[in-house]
C-alpha cells in the first residue's frame, strides 16, 4: 500500500476528501480527487507549496516529518 495511502486510511479520508482540505496552488480552489490518486499510484511527484504541505498535514494529523518522501508505491528496478 502507497505511504500516502497509508495515512489517508488512518485518517479515515477518501481521496475526495483529502483533496477538498488541500487548497490549489491559487488558493482559490481545491485539489482534485484525481492528483491524490495520482500521487498514490507514483504517477507523479507532488509540487506542494508551503500552504498546501501545511493542509496535508493537519488534513493527515501529522507533522512534517511523519510525511513520506515518496507518496506512492516504489518504483521498480528497468531491468
């Protein structure tokens, strides 16, 4: 299971939720359901502002250092 997805659980927090505390990068909306589901599965690297990593983690009830380096599954070795 994705790190993320790992704390969003014991947050007890679907995706649409977790995303609906994050605000955009504008501030002026919310992230989607769709970028949580992305981070999980390791299609791409967040690009979070100080604002946002903030809302992750009151939004998780975790600090700073309880956040993963990575969201998603590991990647796997190209053989």
């Amino acid at each position: 299971m994705p790190p993320l997805q790992r704390l969003r659980e014991a947050a007890n927090l679907t995706q649409a939720q977790l995303a609906s505390r994050i605000p955009d990068k504008s501030r002026t909306k919310t992230l989607s359901r769709q970028v949580i589901s992305g981070w999980e599965r390791g299609e791409y690297e967040p690009e979070l502002t100080i604002p946002q990593v903030k809302a992750l983690c009151r939004a998780l009830g975790v600090t700073l250092d309880d956040l993963p380096d990575d969201f998603g599954l590991p990647k796997s070795p190209e053989t």
